[in-house]
C-alpha cells in the first residue's frame, strides 16, 4: 500500500519507491507535478497546468480532472479527493 511520502517528484516524473527504497515506478507526465497524495493504493498528482492525475499503483491513467490555475492543493478524506488551485478554486472528486 502506497503511503504519504512514498513518491518523489521531478521534471514532468514521479518516482515510486518501496518501503526499502528499491525503485518501482516511473510514471511519466505531460506537466509540472506540484502536489502528490495517494488514496488507498493510488497516486494522484496535482499539476501546475491544472492537470489532476489518479494513477494505480502500476501507473495507469485511471481519471483526469483540470482546474484552473496551478493545482496547489491535494487532500483526502474517506473516499472523496479534494484539490484547490492558485486562482481559488476548490473541488470535490471521487474516483469512478
């Protein structure tokens, strides 16, 4: 199960590792991530593009959100996702 913390962040990149820090994944994106949460064992990444990007754990696009502005907020609660961006907006997923 994917935890907070367990992903790394870099140059359109989000870089998997387990608990051993052995490399698991690459997940290629087409922008800037600028906030990373996991959901259960999901990796959502929030972009400066206003992308919002709900990966599985093996980095399969499951669903896309936008917003508009930078996605500067990514936060959990039970099963819904909420995410805020820089131009104020805020929204409430859940996963389909």
């Amino acid at each position: 199960t994917a935890k907070t913390g367990d992903g790394a962040h870099n140059r359109r990149i989000i870089t998997v590792f387990d608990p051993d820090l052995k490399l698991q994944k690459l997940i290629r994106l087409q922008a800037n991530p600028c906030t990373i949460t996991v959901m259960g064992n999901n990796i959502i990444a929030g972009c400066f593009n206003g992308d919002i990007l709900w990966f599985n754990k093996d980095g399969e696009l499951l669903q896309k959100a936008a917003l508009p502005g930078a996605v500067s907020l990514l936060k959990v609660c039970g099963d819904t996702l909420y995410a805020g961006s820089s131009k104020g907006t805020l929204a409430a997923f859940r996963r389909k």
